[in-house]
C-alpha cells in the first residue's frame, strides 16, 4: 500500500488500496459550508487516477448532512464503473441511517438540461391569437355582466352600495384632485409659454388664450385627467380585486349570493362615471389659470382682456363635449381596471401583471376612443 | 440553542406577552401552546428578530437577536429555517426554484450538485417529481412540504414551524409530524413549532410552553402527556382534554 497524501491540512487523505483502486478518508464535517469547496478539490485530486473502484472512509467525519451525501453521490459519479465499484466503509449508524433516508443508492447525477428552446413563431403567433380571442371573449361577457347589472341597479336603485360608491368617489375625485389641478395647471403654462413664442411675431398674443382654452376643454384636460385617473385609480382597482380573487375573497361573495360585479364593480363604476368629469372641469379650470398666469407676467396681457378672449372662444358644447368625454373615460378605466383584476390567477406576480395590464390597456383605449370622438365630432359638426 | 429572557412583546400600546423567559434545548421538538389571541405568533415572530420586542433578550445559538441590526441577523438567519403557515413560496418561481434559491445564494456548489441536492430535499418531503411545479399547481399540503424543503435548503441548525398542520387533512398532517420527526432524527435539527393540533402534540413533542392571554405569559410548561395527566390549572386540563367539557348529545332524539 502506498503511503497516504495529504496536502497541508487538507482533510481528506488518499491512498492506493494494494489490490487496485483508490480509497479517500475524510476528515471534519461534510456540511454546507465546505460541500462545494470539497467536491472541486476532490475532483481535482482524483483526476488522472485511475480509478477501477473508489473506496470512502467516514471513519473520522464528525458531522454529516445531506450535503454530505451530495459529496458522495458526486465522487460516486467520478468512477468509470459506477456503483459497482463505490464503496463507503466505517459510516456510523446515523449516516447510513440519512443516506437510507435519501435513497442515496438510487440517487444519480443528471445532466443540467438546458431551458426548453422558447417554441417557433407561427406557435407564438398561435398562442397570442387564442389567448386574446379568449380575452375579447372574456372582456364581451365582462361589458354583458356590467349592463346587466345597471339594468338591475336602474330598476332597483337601493341595491346600489352607496356607502362603498361615496368612499370610491372621495378615493378617485377628492384624493385625486390635487395631482390634476398641478398637472392641468403646468400644462396650461407650458402650452401658453410655447405658444407665445410664436404668437407674439404676429403680434397676437391674446390668442393664446384661446388656444389654450379650446385645446385644454376639448382634448388635452379629458385626456390628461383620464390619464391620471388611470394611473392613480384604475391600477388600484385592477390590484385590489386582483388581490381578492387570489386570497378567494370573491368566491366567498359569490357563493354568499352576491354577484361580484354589482358588488365590487358597479360603485367604482358609478364613482369613476361622476368623477371623472368633474376631474374634467377642474383641469380645465387649472389649465385655464395657467394660461392666464403666463398672459398677465409675460405678455403684458390684463386678466379681463385675456378671460374676456377665453370665453369669446370658448362655446357651451366645447366644455359639455369636454366633460361628456371624461364621463365615457371614467367608465373606460373602469371596466378595465376590474377587468384585469377579475383576470389574476396564482399569484402575486399575476397582481402585477394585471395592474400593469390594466394602465396600459387604459391609456391605450382613453387615446383610440379620443380619436374616434374627432372622427364622430369631424363628421356630426 | 435558544434563550429567551424577560421578554415583552406586543404592539405599540398593546402588550401581549409580559416577562416571558424560557429556553430550547439543542435537538429538542419544542412546541409552543395556546388559545387563539394568546401571543404565540407574535412570540415566533419576535424570536426570529421580525417583531422587536419591548423588552428582554433573546440569543440563538449564542447570538444576540437584535431585529434592527441587519449584520447580525443575516448570521442569525443562516442559522434558522422558517416555514410560514402558507408556506409562503414564491409564485413566480417553480418548486425547484424555490429551493434552489438560498442554495445557489450561500455556497458555491456546481450547478448538477445543486440540482440534486433540490432533487434530495424534495425527496425528502416526499415531492419526487414536482420540481417543475409552480406552487399554484400544489395542493396545501405539498405547498407546506415544498415550503419545508426550502426552509431546510442549508440545513439550519433550527427550525420554526407556524401552525404546520393548519388546513391540512388527518393524513396529511400527520405525514408532515411524521417527516417533522424524521428530520429531528436524522439531521438533529432542533425544531420550534406552534401548533394547538393536539394529535400533533402528542406525537411529536419533546417538550412544550402553554401560553395565556389573560396571564400574558406562560402558564404551564413540561412534557405533553404529563401536562395533560397531572396538571393542575384548569385551562391546560381543558385544552389537553377538550371533550371533558363539552355537554354530550342525548343518544335518544335519534332514532
């Protein structure tokens, strides 16, 4: 027999058996710790040998864990003849005990197979064609369940949970007031400051009023406050019943006999179809006063002369167009909004998904249906 | 393994637990007892440094817990596994994921070695086949045993069990004592578990604390059987002999 070789302190020491193959005492613990650091070495050490059996002595291993049993399954791996040629000598009771536990015998290493490769084009292409046509379903059914409900709350108002529908409209009008007053109101002075750059070569500063006043009533105070409410309002109503959905809290609506959409849908959808306009009204105002804020300090305009230009511009059906284009806004990110929440399935991940989902198809919708309202208006005026 | 010293616990103005102080010894299933509100949540919570206390001390394994030392409870948190009441795995991640996830995270095995050890710890909980799982497609069960793998990943010295048995079958529940037991066995892992499963208790147990709300503390602690054979305060009889108080059907309105 060969003399042992040991590196340093090294705890693990090889030795030649006489009658052929090798045999690896190790010393110490086989723990977490030192699991991956013990396989390189070994590997290293062993490399080269040839190894016809692979004999490993526990005799002096003073803590063993599945790690341990890890380290041994890999050594296993390095002899060409396999399990019939590994042998581990003096294990005590507790470590046979765990590798029986472990089904070590049956234990192999497999190769780590590389991710599925992501499937061919016309498959995608497949996939998201069915996936949305069951969505449009889906959303179809959605809009059928809201009327219906409508219908329901129309012909019997005081099924309508007016204590949930006035806390939604604090939490989308009141609360969110603040936000599309500054945003409505930097708008207004952006649009004023960049117009009048151009406006006072002509020397016809007063139009910048009205051209901040028709822009801000007609399109960019619906849209802007649409914008915001969705942002603000319509991801909080997609997580909040996403979250319900997934902790069953709807399924114990339904089977209490409430229809969850009557329920959880149609107070945020009232709530947002009369704030929302009202948002509306207020952003035009703020735009308004941001437009004026610039005609009085820079273009030396007086505030009668500027306001006196506004309301010359602007006509009643401008700002009922406006406020009407809010109202359809709001019940848009509504339905939406609890669209996708309605749609989580699993888990958190599915929450943000669908609260992602539900701003981006809002703001999506709010610019496509702006569009077909000046196609409408185009042709009808 | 575990020293809890004078502890107050509770929220904000509210204390729930007044000067409690026991300890758990190394290789010990250490079962912590209770009525519904009584604190032991909280207690878990505070021992492994989510809550901080009011007062007291608590040391793991000789390590002070302080909940807002950061350095010092990334030591204390290699030294503990937890598994949560809803084996809180995270859903993006696919069973094996889940396990991987500290293993890959605090040592420097090769990629093979980590897929079988994942593969060792699943079979260990007996979840053979499920690595591709995500855990939305587990029942409860396997969810608190996939949630048990992870806890294990790195082998912690401790383990602390949040209501294991909640929401299971009989079966199921009793496989999960069984495997609790296992483990105690052949890893020597020292296990902390709240439960007031009382099957579980009894088949599992080493030792327990009975906690009380009114009390706020701890009001019987020993070996279950004895407790629930010779103790003398009146709510540790009735929670080990809960049928004692109930008022039996009259065997005569049915037929």
């Amino acid at each position: 027999m060969t003399p042992p070789e040991t590196s340093g302190f090294s705890p693990y020491e090889i030795s030649e058996n006489p009658e052929g193959g090798v045999r690896v005492c190790i010393r110490g613990d086989m723990v977490a710790d030192n699991a991956g650091k013990m396989i390189n070495d070994l590997g290293l050490l062993l490399r080269g040998r040839s190894l016809s059996s692979l004999t490993v002595d526990l005799k002096h291993v003073n803590y063993f864990d599945d790690f341990g049993a890890l380290l041994l399954a890999q050594l296993r791996e390095l002899v060409p003849g396999g399990r019939d040629s590994f042998f581990i000598v003096n294990a005590s009771e507790r470590i046979r005990d765990l590798l029986s536990i472990l089904h070590f015998d049956s234990l192999n290493i497999r190769k780590v197979v590389e991710k599925k490769p992501s499937p061919g084009m016309f498959i995608r292409l497949g996939d998201a064609t069915l996936r949305h046509v069951s969505d449009l379903r889906y959303a179809v059914s959605f809009i059928g369940s809201i009327c219906l409900s409508l219908i329901h709350i129309c012909r019997h108002p005081r099924s309508l949970r007016s204590d949930d529908t006035v806390g939604y409209m604090q939490r989308v009008g009141v609360d969110g007031l603040p936000i599309v007053a500054l945003i409505s109101f930097l708008m207004g002075l952006i649009m004023a400051f960049m117009s009048s750059v151009q406006l006072e070569q002509f020397g016809a500063n007063i139009y910048v009023a009205s051209l901040v006043s028709l822009a801000m009533t007609r399109e960019l105070g619906p849209i802007m406050t649409a914008i915001i409410v969705a942002g603000r309002s319509g991801s909080a109503f997609a997580a909040e019943i996403g979250t319900m959905k997934i902790s069953e809290e709807v399924d114990a609506l339904f089977t209490m006999g409430f229809n969850p959409v009557m329920f959880l849908v149609i107070p945020k959808l009232v709530a947002a179809a009369v704030m929302v306009p009202i948002l509306t009204l207020f952003s035009d105002l703020f735009a308004v006063l941001g437009g004026l804020i610039v005609g009085i300090f820079m273009l030396d305009l007086t505030a009668g002369a500027y306001m006196d230009q506004t309301m010359k511009t602007l006509e009643l059906f401008d700002v009922f167009w406006g406020i009407f284009k809010g109202g359809v806004f709001g019940v848009l990110i509504t339905w939406i909004g609890c669209f996708r929440g309605f749609q989580v399935r699993g888990g958190a991940a599915s929450v943000g998904q669908a609260t992602t989902s539900a701003v981006v198809s809002s703001i999506f919708l709010i610019i496509l249906c702006d569009s077909l309202f000046s196609v409408i208006l185009r042709y009808w005026g | 393994m575990i020293r809890v010293k004078d502890l107050s616990a509770g929220y904000g103005e509210k204390i729930i637990l007044d000067h409690v102080s026991f300890r758990v010894y190394e290789g010990e299933i250490f079962v912590i007892l209770g009525g519904s509100g009584c604190g032991k949540s909280t207690l878990l919570k505070t021992i492994i440094g989510l809550i901080e206390p009011c007062s007291g001390r608590i040391t793991i394994d000789g390590q002070q817990v302080l909940a807002n030392d950061e350095t010092t409870m990334q030591t204390v948190f290699r030294k503990i596994g937890v598994l949560y009441q809803s084996a809180a795995l995270l859903g993006s991640m696919t069973v094996a994921e889940n396990v991987a996830l500290p293993i890959r995270e605090y040592t420097s095995l090769p990629e093979e070695a980590v897929d079988l050890l994942v593969r060792m710890k699943l079979g260990l909980v007996n979840l053979e086949g499920y690595e591709d799982h995500l855990p939305s497609e587990l029942s409860g069960g396997m969810k608190k045993r996939a949630g048990l793998a992870r806890a294990m990943a790195l082998n912690p010295k401790i383990l602390f069990f949040d209501e294991p048995s909640a929401g299971l079958d009989p079966v199921t529940s009793a496989e999960l004592d069984e495997l609790i037991l296992r483990l105690n066995r052949s890893l020597g892992t020292t296990m902390v578990i709240v439960t007031h499963e009382l099957q579980s208790i009894f088949s599992v147990a080493h030792r327990v604390i009975m906690l009380d709300r009114l009390a706020r503390g701890i009001i019987a602690e020993g070996n279950p059987v004895y407790l629930r054979d010779h103790s003398q305060n009146e709510f540790v009889k009735r929670f080990f002999n809960p049928q004692a108080g109930m008022m039996g059907v009259d065997p005569g309105i049915f037929p």
